[in-house]
C-alpha cells in the first residue's frame, strides 16, 4: 500500500514523464554492497515481491513496474552519484531508499530539485523530514523516538547505575545514541554516564574499547549504530567477562548480528 501511494505520488510530481514510458520504473536504492549489505538485500526483496504483486494484479493503468537496483555502500558521496543516475540516465519515476541517514539526507536533495518521491523504509535522524522537502518520506520511527525510549527502559527497568554510550560516529549512529542522552537528562539520570565514545565503521577489533567499558563498570551498554559493528563489540564485551546488558537501535535488527 506504501508502495502504491508512492508510485501514485511520483507519477503525479514527475509530470507524466512514465506515463510516455512502457514501464514505470522505480529505484530502489541502499547498501547492495559492503558491511550492511543485509539491509539493501531487505529493501530489495521486499520492493521485489510488492512489484511482483502490483504486476500481476495488472500493473498500474496497465503498465508493469520496473525496479532499478541503486548501490549507495551507506557512502554519502555514492549515495549522490546513484541519486543522478535513477534520475537521469534510469529515469525512475519515485524512489525507495536510501538506507543510512547519512546516505538519504544529500541523496534526498537531488531527489527534490528533480522533483521525485522518495521514500525511506530505514533512515530514522529526524533531519530526513524536517527539511521541509515536499518529496521526501519516510515509513519508519525516528531516532527522537528510539533513543529516549531506550532511555526509560535503561533507567526504569533495568535500573542500571551505569551506562556506557557508544556510537558508530555517524549521522544514524550517533543520532540516536544522543537521543537517549538527551532522555536521560530529562530523567535526571545523565549523571550515570560514565563513558561516552566512538568507534568506526568497518573496524572488527574493539578490545581497546571494550577494556575502557570494563573499567567504567557499566551495567548497561548502549549501542547507536549498525549490526556489522554491534555484533563483534557484543562478542568481545563477552569475551572479557562484561555481563553489562547491551541495548541498541533498529540498526542492529538484523539476524546478520548472530553471524
């Protein structure tokens, strides 16, 4: 249904520049590649079958929907490149993506000057739609909302004395990890803060990390970023005999944690 209304929208923005076309295509744009490939591979399948279903029940006012695979890695700069190239050398008609927050914002710009829906099934910083971009949507919960009701959980449920804050230093990351630190403060609980750091995407080895968590005495550990990086820096939280519960956001939903 998202779908649809997305396609109805993007027809009607782009001036009937699919309706001289035999198909309306559509972008579908994230991580096809790289660490959070995961995520990419989702947007895929899932704009795949709704595509498939539309298709079958005859497309819309006949025409079949084509879907145009856009790789942005969750790089900023390759997320403006693929935004170009659905719009002029794909001609989408509307687009679902991007990903990473730091990907959709500067993709999203492109979007709007050309005038195309876009709308993101992942990306969660508030800044996404609060530019007032009349093109750009979004159809998920927004790290304002994540971050302060982890917060309430971490004081109000796990009691937790001690909190260590990390975050992936980017824009989805670190947003939503200092949406829950914004809650704390309003629940008077920012005093228990006792360690607030970065690490960067990509790295697999966060030991040196992890001994600095280990010595603040967390009992709690909150995590903004994605499962390529929550995975290992849980494993090795373990590996050391860190028994603090390790919270984080949608970012780390994924079965890929496991792996």
């Amino acid at each position: 249904g998202l779908l649809s209304v997305a396609l109805a929208a993007g027809l009607s923005l782009s001036g009937g520049l699919a309706s001289a076309a035999e198909t309306i295509k559509i972008g579908v744009a994230g991580p096809m590649t790289g660490g959070n490939a995961a995520f990419g591979e989702q947007f895929w399948r899932g704009a795949s079958q709704a595509a498939d279903d539309i298709n079958a029940a005859g497309g819309i006012d006949g025409k079949k929907i084509e879907l145009v695979k856009g790789d942005d890695a969750c790089e900023p700069k390759q997320a403006v490149a693929v935004a170009n190239r659905l719009i002029d050398q794909d001609k989408v008609a509307a687009v679902i993506g991007h990903f990473c927050s730091s990907s959709t914002i500067p993709a999203s710009e492109v979007y709007a000057d050309a005038n195309i829906v876009v709308i993101t099934p992942g990306s969660t910083n508030p800044k996404v739609t609060e530019r007032n971009l009349p093109t750009v949507f979004r159809m998920c919960g927004r790290d304002d909302q994540q971050g302060p009701l982890a917060a309430d959980f971490i004081v109000k449920e796990l009691k937790a004395k001690k909190i260590a804050v990390i975050h992936d230093k980017d824009t989805y990351g670190q947003g939503i990890a200092d949406a829950m630190r914004t809650r704390l403060k309003e629940l008077k609980a920012d005093n228990r803060v006792v360690l607030y750091e970065g690490l960067t995407r990509g790295e697999k080895d966060f030991n040196a990390l992890v001994t600095k968590i280990k010595a603040s005495g967390a009992d709690a550990v909150y995590f903004g970023g994605l499962y390529n990086e929550a995975g290992p820096l849980l494993r090795q939280l373990r590996e050391q005999g860190v028994k603090a519960a390790f919270l984080s956001g949608d970012g780390s939903l994924d079965p890929a944690i496991v792996t």
